[in-house]
DNA sequence: CACATGACTGACT
DNA sequence: AAGTCAGCCATGT
C-alpha cells in the first residue's frame, strides 16, 4: 500500500489548499475531480487521510448540508467541531453555521488560482 | 475475478 | 416532512 493514492492524494491537495477558517464539501471535490457523482470516493478517500502525510484538514470537509458527517473518525469525536471552533467557524449542533458562506468551492477557486 | 464496504448525494415514496 | 432506495467508483478481502 503506497501507490494507487492517485484519486485519494488529488482530495488530499484539495483538501490542503482549503483556506483556513473556510470549508467545503465532498460533492465539492468530487466535482473538481471531474466526478461529481463521486462523493463517496472522497469520503473513502478522507477515510485514508489518517494515512497520508502530511495529515489531511478533514475538518474542513464536510457535506452538503454542512454537518460533520466524519467527526468521528477523528482522534476525538468532539476533535473537529473544536478545531472548527478554533478556527472562528462557529458549529452548532454538529453543523457549520454560515456553511453557504465559508464554502470554499476548489473547483472555483482552484480553476481561477 | 467477484462480493462487500464506505466520512455522499439525489430522487422517490 | 421524514425515511428509504439506488447510483456512483475505488479499496480490501
């Protein structure tokens, strides 16, 4: 297990190049990887984050609805909202608040970096 | 090679 | 409005 991390490490360049105290979503990504069908790629993907180096912000990845789905794969359940929270991100709920506005589309972004 | 799983999403009931 | 089903594709057994 060291290669074949082509589809995981284009999520995890994605997911780095987020901005700090901004997120995003799976469908997001999966869009900007040209499938936006393949959302459950990323998460599979974000699954494997614990593995890559350096370690992916998965904190910043959340999904449609803002919520954070994969918290729990985390060192600590409660590990992602305090980051979030640390980040100026207010969390309520297990949901991001002004999700829409800390949406960080890297599809958009990236394409005009 | 075939089946089962997964941190999602959209549509249907 | 809330719950259920299917589709999507890569990884692991």
């Amino acid at each position: 297990m060291k290669k074949t991390e082509s589809f995981f490490d284009l999520v995890f360049q994605v997911v780095r190049q987020i901005p700090e105290g901004r997120v995003t979503s799976y469908g997001a990504i999966a869009s900007c990887l040209g499938s936006p069908q393949s959302s459950r790629m990323v998460g599979w993907a974000m699954n494997a984050s614990h593995t890559a180096f350096p370690p992916v912000p998965a904190h910043w990845v959340l999904n449609r609805n803002g919520l954070l789905t994969g918290k729990m794969h985390f060192s600590s359940p409660d590990a992602m909202q305090d980051l979030l929270e640390k980040e100026g991100i207010e969390v309520k709920n297990d949901a991001v608040i002004r999700f829409k506005e800390l949406f960080w589309d890297p599809q958009k972004e990236l394409s005009l970096e």
